[in-house]
C-alpha cells in the first residue's frame, strides 16, 4: 500500500507536540455537527473544535455567553459520531467553569465522558492556573486560550485586539508561560498583533494556534461558517473565505422555489414509474376506473 492510499492514523497530543518541534503548522477548524466533523475528517484537519462560537453560528444567538453545557454537549456527540481521526476538543461555555473549581472538573468530565471529547478549552489567563490544574490533574488535557476572549468581551470593551501595548503584551507573554507551566498542551492566541504572538510561540514549548495573531504562530484556527462563507452577519480582518457556499445555497434555494411553483420539479427522472396493469386494478379497487 503506498503512502497516499495508507489509512489516516488517529491524532493525538503526541503528534501536536511532534508538529511543534519539526515546524509543521498544525491545522485546526471548528466544527459544530456530523456533516461537517465528517468533512473536516476527510480534508485531513489535525483537530476539530467544537467551539462556543455556534451560539452565534449555529443557534442565531447575539454571543457565546448564552450557550449551555447541554447545548454543547449535544454538539460534540454529533461531531464525535463523524470524526475518526482529527483531535476533538470541546470548548466550555461561559459560567461551567469559572465558579467553583469542582463544579469546572466535573463539567470537563462531561465533556469527555457524554460529549466524546479528548480534550477541552478554556479562556482566560493566570487566573484560570488553578482550575486549569486541577482539570489536568485528572487526567483531561486542557487547551488554553488568551487574548481577545469571546465569553469576557464586556470586560476587554468589545472585540478589540488585545496586546497592542508594551505592557499589555507582557500580560499576555506572562499570562502563555504561566498556561504552559500548569499543564496546557497548546494555547490558542486570539486577535493579538502578530509580533507579540511570534514572541510568545517561540518562548513557549507547547504548541500556539492562532486565530488573527499572525503566520508564526504554531497553528492556525478558522470557524467554519467563517472559511465557507455561511455566516454573513460580519467578517472578522483574520478571516479568509475560501468559497460562498452561503451564496450558492441561497442560489439553489431560490431556484428550488421557483422550480416548485412552476412545476418544473420533480420531472420524469424524479419519480417512480408503476406498472400499467397494476396502476389499473388500484384505480378498480377505488372505483375509478
């Protein structure tokens, strides 16, 4: 069997860290279903996140603040039944693991045991380190994430690059080392001027994924809807749609209406034929022959 025909191996943390230390960009995207995971799966993607995001993308919520454990839950299960080889993590929403360090244990426990996930991801920086230990030190692999912060967008007063003074990108470089030192296997660097994030991917160890902070990071993440032009509410600077399947849904949708109403659809090669004796003794046994 040759190289290019050789089943995909299974990806995991190991593999991450070995991406890290040769230089090969690791690949990750969100994914929210089965469809999609499928997809991801078959494009070859290194990891698949189940990201907070589809409060916005998938449930037409305002923000990620809104979205529940169970809701989350619901998602990762269908994207676990479609990806086989990628790495899944799956991203605790807003209020499961900021209370209580306990009550954030056992809500990454869910994520692994009922949502069928590998890992999970969490924001914040120093502050998080104790409940980021205590999640690792069960065994479950936890992806920090610094910068802009989605579910704390109120307190850093919007969606604003973080980072973008001399000692605000020092508490990020503190806030990375301080991750890596309790535990996280890689941390995504969000919304950060791409200089500091170089700074930051080259003093760490573990590997950094980047979502608008620069080519030098270890990694690269984009949203789904994002990459594929679904989701047209507003497009982030760091995106890059690689098609308009939004467009061209919208297109298909349309012409589906049209072909309805003017009975264009279903044709000949849409339906199901009958045989000429059978269809004539129905229309006997209903009295309409």
């Amino acid at each position: 069997m040759s190289a290019q025909t050789a089943p995909r191996k299974k990806v995991t943390l190991h593999h991450l860290q070995a991406k890290k230390q040769t230089g090969e960009p690791i690949t990750m995207l969100t994914a929210y279903d089965y469809s999609a995971a499928l997809l991801g799966d078959r494009a070859g993607l290194d990891v698949l996140l189940v990201g907070d995001s589809l409060a916005m993308v998938m449930l037409g919520l305002d923000s990620t603040v809104s979205i529940t454990m169970e809701e989350m839950l619901h998602h990762c299960r269908a994207v676990a039944r479609g990806a086989k080889n990628a790495f899944l993590i799956g991203d605790m929403p807003f209020m499961s693991y900021q209370v209580e360090v306990a009550e954030a244990v056992r809500n990454a426990g869910r994520f692994v045991k009922e949502g069928g996930m590998e890992a999970v991801k969490l924001e914040g920086g120093r502050a998080m380190v104790p409940t980021i230990r205590a999640i690792t030190q069960v065994g479950i692999p936890v992806l920090g994430h610094i910068g802009l912060t989605p579910q704390t967008t109120s307190a850093l007063g919007g969606y604003k690059v973080q980072g973008k003074t001399a000692v605000a990108a020092h508490t990020l470089y503190q806030d990375a080392l301080a991750l890596q030192e309790v535990g996280c296997f890689a941390i995504v660097l969000e919304a950060i001027p791409a200089p500091v994030s170089a700074v930051i991917s080259r003093s760490l160890t573990i590997p950094t994924i980047g979502i608008g902070a620069g080519a030098e990071c270890d990694g690269q993440v984009l949203v789904y809807h994002d990459l594929l032009g679904l989701f047209d509410k507003f497009t982030p600077k760091f995106v890059k749609p690689y098609a308009q399947i939004g467009q061209q849904i919208g297109a298909a949708l349309v012409q589906y209406r049209e072909d309805v109403t003017q009975r264009v659809f279903p044709g000949p090669e849409h339906t199901y034929a009958m045989p000429e004796e059978e269809l004539a003794a129905f229309l006997r046994l209903i009295g309409q022959n």
